[in-house]
C-alpha cells in the first residue's frame, strides 16, 4: 500500500542549479546570482533586527509583512492592498496555481522558459500545458482564446534571456480567460517591463524576486502585483508567517536603497554587453539578452563539450537537461574580472 498521491509518486522533481560546497574556490555562473553584495543598508537592517544578544529573534515576526507591502508600493506605483511579499517568488507562483487550478485543470506556460511551472502544477494534480516558440521568439499556435487557469509569462525568458514587446503581452492578456501571470524575475536588467497591464486588466499578475537585482537569493524574498481580490486570495493561503525577521529587514532596507540598487543593475548589464560582444566576435551564437545571463552556443553546438571543459577549469555554468538547449549554455554575468577568466577559458578551449 502506498501512502502517496499516485500523480507525487510518478512526478520527476525539480533540479535547480548545482551549489558546490567549496563555492569560493569556483567561478560560479550558473543559477544567476547576483555578483556583487546586497546593499551596505541591508547588512545594518539586520543587524539590528537581531537585536542585543539576539533578543529580538524569540518572537514572531509580522505575519502580514505590512511595511514591506508599502515599501514595495510606494516604489512600484500602487497601493499597498495590490501587494503581497513571499518566501522567493516561487512561493506566490505555488500559491497561484493553489488558488487557480485545481485537480484536473490546466494551466500553460512557454516551453523553454522555467520548469518549476510545470512541477508546481503536477504537485497540484492540474494539467500542464506548454506551447514552443517560433523563430521569431514568439509563442507558436498560442489560441485566439486560451481557456486554462493560468497561464505562466516568463520576461525576460530563462534560459534564453529575450523579453517580449509589450503590445505582444497585453495581446496575450486579451487572449486568457484565466490569470497572465507574468513572471519578472529579470525585469530590473531590461528595458522595460509590464506593471501598466496589471492596472488595465483584471486577470494579469506581475511576480518579482529580490533574489537577481538586488543580490538577497540567501534571503528568499519574492512578490506579487495584482488586483485587491487576487492578493486578498494569496494571502488565505500562504503560510502565516512566511517571511522572517531579519528577510523583512532585508527587504525594506534594499527596495529603499535604490542608489545602490541602480548602480548594481548598471554595472552587471555593461558586462553584459561587452561579454555578448566579446562571445560573438568569437564565433559564438549569443540570444540577445535582457537579463542577468546569456544564453550562448558555440560554434560547434556542443554545450556538453563547453561545459565539461569549463567545469575542469571550476568554471561553473548551466548545462540544461532539455534536447531543445543542448547546443548551448546559460552564462550568468558575474564580476568583469570573472568574465574576462571565463572568456579567456572559453577561447582556450576553442
């Protein structure tokens, strides 16, 4: 007899990134961190929520995570009942999919872009669905009426790191039925981004992280923007004290440093910039990129053979287990520094 859910027991989980133990003696730019440190103020936000002896840390923190709602607010333009904070954006994208599609119902997302969609609505029994780009890196045969619970956008797109036209965005929200969630998660490296959707259509949600742009991946910290009665929904069934102490500290004390933020972003997408150059002078097929990464193949297509290679090297990068990416590696930028050793490599290794 077994005591598991049939769908849990045959579903494959996901894998994320590999973290190696001896992390300071690798280049690591394979789970698009941030290489730089959070902001100075994030450091000292913690430090005193800590308190004395760490006094403060034997109570509980707010469950609503109410200041971090209005300092999100203020900096995206809405009002605080439009928002709620998360443990990573992947929670509110669990949280979605729990609030949307039950056992049976399907929801859709682009296939290449994150996986995790797909393993978060088999855990709920929900049917998944997923539609392949065009050359032109758009969604192929996407339904003049999409009729699934949700539907997962990720802009800029991971693996491949293009963004989607905004007018091309807000044609898919005309087409859903259900809820455009649109995954930014890169946003802060791009050009532009969706938020103005989610004030003229009731069924669009936009997902952050704090995890890329403001270099805090060790907190988990994530939100969403939404309609009043969409986030009234989420917040039912989140954990109740999702968040901690010192992550809400973290939290309010990055959005409010944006100086700091600006800088971090602009340093990263200048490296992005020269590294896609550089890559390209090289002979290498470069996706244009508006995120924090480049999804990139060299001239032969053999990613497993530049991966090997640059893991020889403890240059660590993303290999992806999809046959769709196995010409290609997903790069995420790092220091200058790091890039020019990384570069050096990968034209030793031809």
């Amino acid at each position: 007899m077994s005591f598991l859910r049939k769908n849990i027991e045959i579903m494959s989980g996901y894998v994320p990134g590999f973290q190696p133990d001896d992390i300071d003696s690798w280049i690591k730019l394979n789970t698009n961190e941030n290489p730089y440190p959070p902001s100075p103020k994030v450091v000292e936000a913690i430090l005193a929520e800590v308190g004395e002896d760490g006094v403060n840390l034997r109570t509980y923190p707010s469950a609503s995570s109410q200041k971090l709602r209005e300092a999100a607010a203020r900096l995206y333009g809405f009002d605080p009942s439009w928002v709620i904070m998360a443990n990573g954006s992947d929670e509110v994208l669990n949280n979605l999919i729990r609030a949307c599609a039950g056992e049976g119902e399907e929801v859709g997302y682009v296939h290449p872009s994150y996986s995790y969609y797909s393993t978060l609505s088999e855990i709920q029994g929900a049917i998944v669905c997923s539609y392949g780009l065009t050359d032109k890196l758009r969604i192929e045969a996407f339904p003049e009426c999409y009729n699934g619970r949700v539907f997962f956008l990720t802009t800029p797109n991971s693996p491949l790191g293009f963004a989607f036209p905004l007018d091309y965005i807000e044609n898919l929200a005309r087409n859903c039925v259900g809820l455009l969630v649109i995954d930014e998660a890169y946003a802060d490296f791009a050009d532009g981004n969706a938020l103005e959707l989610v004030k003229k259509y009731d069924n669009v949600v936009v997902t952050r992280t704090l995890s890329k742009s403001y270099a805090l991946a060790g907190m988990r910290l994530g939100l969403a923007i939404a309609r009043p009665e969409i986030i009234a929904a989420l917040d039912k069934i989140r954990d109740h004290y999702n968040l901690d102490r010192l992550a809400q500290a973290a939290c309010i004390a990055a959005l409010n440093d944006q100086t700091y933020f600006i800088e971090s972003c602009r340093k990263i997408i200048e490296t992005r910039e020269w590294f896609t150059a550089e890559l390209t002078a090289m002979g290498y097929s470069v996706i244009p990129s508006q995120a924090n990464f480049v999804f990139a193949s060299p001239p032969d297509k053999n990613g497993k053979r530049l991966y090997d290679a640059l893991y020889a090297r403890k240059i660590l990068v993303r290999l992806l287990s999809d046959p769709l990416l196995a010409h290609g590696l997903r790069i995420s930028i790092g220091t200058r520094e790091e890039m020019e050793i990384t570069l050096a490599a990968m034209a030793e290794i031809g």
